[in-house]
C-alpha cells in the first residue's frame, strides 16, 4: 500500500474509534462526580444508584462488535500489498464451462473451500455426487473454470433463482474456489468478467447474487472489489441434513 493510502486508511481507523474514545471519556469524567450526586431517592425514600439503560449498554457491545470487525478489515487492507506487489495475472488464463472431465478437480475444490472458509469436513462421496448430478442436469446450473496450460487453477458454481419482481433470473455464484498458489493474480475476476459475458448474452439475468461467511473477510474484500455490493438482506436457512 502507497504512504498517501497508508495515511487514508489510518484516518479511517481514527475516525471510528472516536464515538470510543468520547464515550471513555465521558465515563471518566462521570467517574470523578461524588456517589452522592449519582443516586436517586425513589419513593420509599431509599437512594438508589443510577444505572445505564440496558439499551444503552447493548447498543455499545454491538458497536464495540462493529468496530472489532471494522478494524479488522482496515489492517488487512494496510497490511496487503499494493498493487505493483501483487502478482500479475498470467497471459496463458483461459476460462471455460466445467465439463465433465472437471469433476475430479471440482470435488477437491469443494472439499478445500468448506475446510478452508468454515472448518468443516465433506464427505467426498456425497460431494462427487453432487457435482455429477449438476452436469446431469443443467436445467439447474453449470460450473466454469478457469486454467492455465491445461491445469484448472480455479472455479465457481451457478445456480438459478426465479424472481418473480423482475420477470428475471439471479445468478447464484457459489463454491469459488482459486487454488492457494494462484490466488491475488485476478483469477475471480477473470471468472466474473466472464460470468457477466455470459449473462450479457442471455436475455433473462436480471443480476448476481452470492452469500459468503461473515468472517471471510478476504472474500468479501474480493466481491467488493469487482463491484458487488452488500445486500440489505439476512440469510435464514433451515437444513434437513447434518
């Protein structure tokens, strides 16, 4: 990151720990007041300490929750490195529509995706089984993958989803996928662009919609950086499977 950046980001980090540091300052001030200014006589006559409206106190964890996730976010952008340092995109890329003979690959991505971004185990039978039953039924979605001299260095799925406000499609990007060695060279935005061609040519995709883990902040950061946007919506699910 450049020293003007540097500087921006830092500004950034400043300007939200100020509703902290002014509402530590005046808990400090509230502090020195005498005990006998800071109670109440109720109607019995006993005094009683005043307490901070539990609303209060709820909506300062979850700003303080906020700010954790905010600060997080900015140190990894300062601490990334500028874009002279991230390795450029290799000439030989290419991408495709999975075919078949990607299942084998596709499965050990999906495998590596749930171990790497939610710490859970698949079943590889399970997962090459679904992978077959998507290529077996594309009225459902399709894969592409990009690769490099023949080698699939990347991938994600596509599903559909019908909405019936705008008499259109949303393409569900899911199971993205760069292998380690590959990735910060642009592979899911070559991926992307390419999915947005695609799109281009049909006449019925109204938009783009994926989901990604709360704490994938290196994901979310990737989504921004194509122009994605955060969506105002919550995702709720009931599953009928372990």
């Amino acid at each position: 990151m450049s020293i003007p950046d540097a500087y921006a980001c830092a500004a950034k980090l400043l300007l939200y720990a100020i509703p902290v540091l002014r509402w530590a300052h005046e808990e400090t001030a509230s502090s020195s007041i005498p005990n006998s200014q800071l109670r109440n006589t109720n109607k019995t006559g006993t005094n009683q300490e005043q307490n901070p409206p539990k609303q209060e106190i709820e909506s300062l964890l979850n700003y303080f929750s906020s700010l954790v996730i905010m600060l997080s976010l900015e140190w990894k952008s300062l601490m990334s490195p500028s874009r002279d340092e991230v390795k450029t995109m290799p000439d030989a890329l290419s991408v495709r529509t999975g075919q078949e003979k990607d299942i084998d690959t596709l499965v050990k991505f999906n495998i590596a995706l749930a171990q790497d971004t939610e710490r859970k185990q698949l079943s590889p039978p399970i997962v090459a089984q679904g992978v077959q039953t998507l290529f077996k039924n594309p009225q459902h979605g399709f894969y592409v993958v990009a690769e490099i001299e023949d080698e699939v260095v990347g991938s994600c799925m596509v599903t559909y989803e019908w909405s019936d406000w705008r008499c259109g499609l949303f393409w569900w990007i899911q199971s993205v996928y760069v292998k380690p060695e590959f990735r910060r060279r642009g592979i899911f935005r070559k991926l992307y662009e390419s999915l947005k061609q695609m799109a281009s040519q049909e006449q019925n995709v109204c938009g783009f919609r994926l989901y990604v883990e709360q704490s994938n902040h290196t994901g979310q950061y990737t989504y921004a950086g194509v122009g994605m946007k955060q969506s105002p919506y919550k995702f709720y699910e009931e599953s009928f499977q372990d």
